[in-house]
C-alpha cells in the first residue's frame, strides 16, 4: 500500500523545537553504544519524559564524544527538547575526569532539577562524583519513578538481593537528583523521525584523563567466557553426586559450566564461575541446576534466566520455586538418561 | 609506609531472610550479618598489597552494632588497624554522610596513600560510597578494578572494558573500587582471630573506637535520602514436575532441552 500521502501529511505538521529559557528541566547523559546511541539512553528519554510532562519541565538530552554531532537528531525523535553536544577528539574515549568537568561545567550554568544516566559502566563512574561535585543525591539502578508532586521529589525504585524486592527511596531536599536508570527497565520509546531541532554545541576544552589506559591486560587471566552473558548455563551444587557428570552435561549442550557457593567450596569450580548476587548475575535462554538447593542469594542471581530445569532429590528445595521444569530425583540417577538421549 | 584505607560494611545475610510475594512482606528469619562481599574482596586487595610491599591497612566501619564483629573480622585477616565510628545520628548515615566522614578519618590519620572500597553493595546495589570520597578528596578513580599492584607513588590496576580487560595507571593517592568475586578473600588467622577477641597481642589496641561526632558536624550527618517504602515482584508460579522414573524423567528433560535449544 501506498502510504507516502501519510508522510506528506506529517511533514507539514513537523515539530522544531524552540529551546525554553531558564534553569531546572530534566537532563540525561547519553551513552553510546558503538557509534549509535545506546538503548539504554533511549528508554532513559522515556523515563525522563514522564517525568518532565508530570514537573512541567523540559527534556534536555547531553551528548559527549568525537564526532556524535549527527546522532542528536535521534535525541530529538525519542522525546528530548533540547540537545547540548561537546564534540571534542579529547572526548573520543570514555575518561572520569574529562567527561565529569564538562557535565559539571554544563550543569552548574544549568542547574538541573533532576539528571539520569544510563546505568553502563560510564553512567556508574560518572553520576556519583557529578552528585557529591553538586551536593545532590544519587540512586542507582532505578526500575521505576513516580513524582511526588508537593516537593518535586523523585521516589525511584531500585532492587535489593538482585530483586528478591524493591526499595524506594526519594531525596527531599538535596538537588540535582540524580538517578542510573536500569537497562531494560523502561520501554524504549517511538523514534519519531518528524521531530526535529538544532543542538547547541558546548565550546569545551577536556582536561587530560587521571586515568590512563595502557593497553590490554597481557597476562591477567580473565574468567573464561562471562557468565552473565552465557545463553545456556549448566551449573552444579554440592548435591549434583558427580561434578564430571554435569561437566559433561555442558560440554553436551554447549554450555557455560557454572555452580553455586556450596561447589565452590568444594572445590568444583572457580570463583569467577559462581552464579549468586555476590557472583555472577545470570540471564541464559536455558538455566539447568543439578544437585542445588537454592538459596536466596543462587534464586536472586537467575531470576533472569527464561527456562529453568532443576534436579534435586529434595522436594522441598527452594531451586523448584523457580524451575519451569522440576525433576525430584538424584542427579547421578537422572544424569545418565539425559546425557543418553542427548547424545 | 603506604596507608591503605578499607571501608568495611556489614549486610543482612540473605539466607535468613524470605521476601514473600503473595503477603508482599519481608521475614527476618535470622538477623545475621555478613562483610559486605565486595568490602570483603576490597579487603583482601589491600592485604595482598600489604604482603608484597608493606602497608599499614586501616578498615573502618561506622554502622551500627553489631558492627565491631566485621572490624574483629578484618583484624583476624591481617588488618593493622580498625576503627569503628559510632555516635548518636551516625547510625543512619547513608553513603554522602560516610563518605564525608572517611574523608575527616583520612585527615584525621594524616593521609592515605589508598582507599580500597567494594564497587557495590550486595543489598542494594549502590556503588557510590567510592566514588563519592574520590570527589571529596580530589582524587582518581579506578572502577571495578580485578587487580590492583601500588608501588613508588603509582597505581596500576586490570579492569573490564567491554569484552575485555584492560591495565590502567593513576597516579597516587586513589580510590578504587573492588567488585565481589574478583580474588577469594583469606580465611582470618586463627591465632589472630582469638587474639582479637580475648583482645591480647596488641589487638585491643587496634580496635579503636572514634566519636563521628568529632569528625562530622550535625547538618554534615544527616542523611540525603529517605525510604519511601518497598515493593514486591509478582508472585512466581511453580513450574510442571516431572514424573515416572528417574530414567524417563532424564529422557524427558533432554526432550525439554532438545525443543528449547531447536537440536
């Protein structure tokens, strides 16, 4: 069908958008992810809507890098009113100290309200000296945020023992606000590519990093594969009879080979391999627990897991809880059959 | 000699406690307490350096009782020295307010060339204790470091980047932060740890108590934040159970497997 009428239609209603005056508004730091704009920053956009349209407040996105000009664009189409952009080759790679005196520079002209970052790597190294540098307050990982409308406070909430629950908490008095927003945990909003405006470039002079990278770690021995980021995991407890069974489990299933604490302290695997909120945190397509009990730090760490087998003789384990599929026998005489029938 | 400073935190064990989704409560079962596990590694960084140059590792701690239990923990693992804050207010002292008041201990102890902090809370996941006292002291950081080696006023520290892991250098004094899991922490000294608690060998000594109220003013204790409140995630349900036989229960969970990962 043809639609190309719709877009003519659109074109004429197109949006600019003209930059209000004055301090306040809800700003975020957008991250990148390679040479996009990170998901992460986009869902940050729809949080930060939600809470501009309730404060009757303004959106303002910042971007910082080498060459990230033209991304601002996308900015505007997630919901920003305004874009501030320091393009700098000294911003090519992500440092504290240069990122920081920038975003400080910015933000004490500014004086946001409320300020998010993505909760990457970069947006956990930077929002919690911009919060001490501005005497505001900082919650990480947030989850949700409604608006306390009387006093303008933000109640973000956040997960505690991985998201066995949720806190709450608001910061009353000290301004900025300053939030991390979890990946995933807003929807992303719709790229309205009729949204336009025109960023500001920031005249910025980075410092030099007080950090300074060398070069990869020849020598370190990293864990093998990370955990987290395994799609299938086969992890062993103490109860799992013979370890060597499991490890052919995974080896049969292409598996990350993985275990509670009990099988570290026995010696099984190595501490790296550990899935618990103290240790790896994981989210597989497929999640088999041989032989573990399920305690509420191993429960915690694979709530993200989308399907779970659990193989334990006790029926009252705690790992049935969260098992699509539970078998309530010893892995050593259910192990057998399964590794048969899979080879 | 060099000054590490190791902030210790204590954290409910989570084995005691049920966070129950239906009745939407939290049960304390069993109010035991763990070293913050990223704290606990933190430790173990600064004691590694301690036992390839020499140092002189200062953990401190400010919460509130039954916290000298995690300084007597950190001795028996080899710390010189621990101080516990304490004082009327200080027990609700968030991250701003520790923060503020180990900058007055560092002062206080005239300076250190080190401060090892775990990168996360194993509770509520924050992470800017670190980074916070970083920005008060003016000094670098290094986030998420998985080793650590510090000689001749220099810092040099393996940390993840994407994929992969890389070696950074700062000059010193620094603060970085330790994620859990990145070394096994030792086990204490068994000679030590009955030292600490019959206070012999000097261990009395070592545990040292200082009033926050000498190093922070009121307004600079009170606390940026307030609770609002918990929630729940939705109630679970409780998946299918295999029956018949173990063999037929191995056969069937393969063709669970086989279906879900398309063999």
């Amino acid at each position: 069908m043809d639609a190309s009428y719709l877009d003519l239609m659109m074109a004429q209603q197109e949006e600019v958008f003209e930059e209000a005056e004055g301090g306040g508004g809800v700003w975020l730091v957008a991250d990148l992810s390679g040479d996009e704009i990170a998901p992460v920053t986009l869902e940050a956009i729809g949080a930060a809507r939600t809470l501009a349209d309730s404060l009757g407040a303004y959106v303002y996105a910042v971007l910082l890098g080498d060459g990230v000009t033209p991304l601002a664009q996308t900015l505007y189409q997630a919901g920003a009113d305004g874009v501030r952009i320091a393009d700098h080759v000294g911003l090519a790679d992500f440092a504290v100290a240069p990122y920081l005196d920038v975003l400080a520079g910015l933000f004490e002209e500014e004086q946001p309200e409320i300020v998010l970052f993505g909760a990457s790597d970069a947006g956990q190294a930077l929002a919690p000296r911009l919060a001490q540098r501005m005497g505001g307050g900082l919650i990480e990982h947030v989850t949700a945020v409604t608006l306390e409308e009387t006093t303008r406070a933000v109640e973000a909430t956040f997960p505690v023992y991985g998201g066995e629950y949720f806190e709450v908490r608001a910061c009353p008095e000290a301004r900025p606000q300053v939030l991390t927003i979890e990946p995933g945990a807003f929807g992303e909003p719709f790229l309205d590519e009729y949204r336009k405006g025109e960023p500001t470039t920031l005249d910025v002079e980075p410092v030099e990093p007080a950090v300074r990278v060398q070069g990869p770690a020849d020598g370190f021995e990293p864990p093998e594969v990370s955990l987290s980021e395994a799609s299938v995991v086969v992890a062993g407890g103490r109860q799992a009879d013979s370890f060597e069974l499991v490890e052919r489990l995974a080896e049969r299933l292409g598996a990350q080979l993985a275990g509670d604490r009990g099988a570290w302290d026995a010696g099984f695997i190595g501490a790296e391999q550990i899935v618990d909120v103290r240790g790896a945190t994981v989210s597989p397509e497929v999640y088999v627990a041989v032989g573990i009990r399920g305690d509420t730090f191993h429960n915690a760490a694979i709530e993200g897991a989308k399907f779970v087998v659990a193989i334990h003789p006790d029926p009252d384990a705690t790992i049935f809880e969260m098992a699509d599929l539970c078998v309530e026998a010893r892995p050593e005489e259910v192990l057998p059959s399964l590794l048969e029938t899979l080879e | 000699m060099m000054r590490i400073v190791v902030p210790l935190r204590r954290v409910l064990d989570p084995a005691g406690i049920v966070a129950h989704r239906r009745l939407r409560r939290l049960f304390i079962n069993r109010e035991e307490y763990l070293i913050e596990p990223a704290d606990h590694c933190a430790l173990e960084v600064a004691l590694r350096i301690k036992d390839d140059l020499g140092a002189e590792v200062v953990a401190v701690s400010g919460q509130p009782e039954p916290d000298d239990e995690t300084l007597q923990r950190g001795l028996a693992m080899g710390a010189d020295r621990a101080i516990y804050l304490s004082g009327e207010g200080f027990e609700n002292a968030d991250e701003a307010v520790m923060a503020r008041a180990l900058k007055a201990v560092i002062e206080r102890l005239d300076g250190a060339a080190l401060v090892i902090v775990g990168m996360t809370t194993l509770d509520t996941g924050q992470g800017q204790l670190g980074l916070r006292l970083a920005e008060l002291l003016g000094w670098p950081q290094v986030t998420g470091a998985w080793s650590v080696e510090a000689a001749d006023g220099r810092l040099e520290a393996v940390r993840r980047s994407g994929d992969t892991y890389v070696r950074v250098a700062a000059d010193l004094p620094a603060v970085v932060t330790v994620p859990a899991c990145a070394l096994k922490p030792r086990y204490p000294d068994g000679v030590r740890l009955i030292n600490v608690y019959r206070g012999e060998a000097g261990m009395a000594e070592s545990l040292e108590e200082w009033d926050a109220a000498d190093l922070l003013t009121v307004e600079e204790q009170a606390p940026l934040f307030e609770s609002r409140g918990r929630d729940f995630p939705v109630e679970r349900e409780r998946g299918t159970r295999v029956e018949g036989t173990a063999k037929e229960a191995g056969m069937a969970v393969a063709e669970a497997l086989r279906q879900r990962l398309r063999r």
